[in-house]
C-alpha cells in the first residue's frame, strides 16, 4: 500500500482512539480511558513508534478484541 494509506490510517485510528477515551471519561471509565489514550499516543502519525511487524499485529488484534468487547458492553448496558 501507498505511504500516505498508512498515515491516513494512523490519524483516523488516533482521531477514534481519543473520541473513544473521551466518551469513556464523560462515562467515568478510568481503565478504558487510559487504554485508548495510551492507544492514540502509540498510533499517532506525528511521532512514530516503530515497533515492528509482529508487534503491530498483536496490536492490531488486540485493539480489534477491545473495540467488539467494549461495542458488545455499551449494547448490553443501553439494554438494561
């Protein structure tokens, strides 16, 4: 892929990861908060961190497992 695919992704997933922490701060959430701004720090596309591929991977499923659970826990609450 093109590098600026990479730096569009970057800024997008920071852009998400701070709204996310934020909503999660208005809702009291200290330990989600923390993990999404921790998120956008390691994903922003000012200051890289080159981790290397297998570690953006793990990451990469990581943040995929923390965005279902978080999005399944949000259904189920407004539910109740």
């Amino acid at each position: 892929m093109p590098y600026g695919y990479y730096q569009f992704t970057r800024f997008t997933g920071m852009a998400g990861f701070i709204l996310l922490g934020y909503f999660d701060a208005k809702k009291e959430n200290k330990a989600l908060f923390v993990v999404w701004i921790c998120s956008a720090i390691l994903i922003n596309p000012i200051i890289k961190i080159a981790l290397g591929r297998i570690i953006w991977n793990i990451m990469d499923v990581i943040w995929a497992v923390l965005l279902i659970f978080t999005l399944i826990y949000d259904f189920i609450s407004r539910k109740k």
